[in-house]
C-alpha cells in the first residue's frame, strides 16, 4: 500500500468533518422519533447527490470520496428512511 500524500490527507479530514457532521442529526431523530422539521425533498435529493459522488469515487478509485460518500449516504439514508417512516 502506498504512503498517502498530503492531498489525500487533506481529502481525508476534510471527508471526515463533513461526514461527522451528520450524526448529530442521526442521533437526534433515532432518540426523538421527530422529523417534522426535516425536509423529505432536501434529503431525497441529497441522497441521490451523495449515492453519486459514491458511484463516481468508486469509478476514479478515489479512497476519500469513497470513504466519505459510503458513511454520508448511509447515514442520510438514515434520516431519509426514518422522515419517511415518522412523517
């Protein structure tokens, strides 16, 4: 395996932070059961957006868009599931 430079390192964090960002969110409606508040459309959207940075992470063989967009499409595929199920 090679070493990974700093590029990759930047993308790394970066794919970090904002994949971080979302378990709050996760968090919050898996304890409350509450999704009112929650856009379905935003979501859907966002999902799809996110299934496709995965798909396109996975044809260029970029680990930090795959990394990243594998754990952000499941955890608003969480949200998604649940806005639908507690709507």
């Amino acid at each position: 395996m090679p070493a990974l430079d700093n590029f990759t390192w930047i993308g790394l964090i970066a794919a970090s932070c904002t994949t971080i960002s979302f378990l709050p969110q996760v968090i919050k409606v898996i304890k409350e059961k509450k999704t009112r508040d929650i856009s379905l459309s935003m979501y859907a959207i966002f999902s799809l957006g996110i299934l496709l940075w995965l798909i396109y992470g996975i044809m260029i063989r970029d680990i930090p868009i795959i990394l990243a967009n594998s754990i952000t499409f499941s955890l608003s595929f969480i949200i998604l599931i649940l806005k639908i199920r507690y709507k």
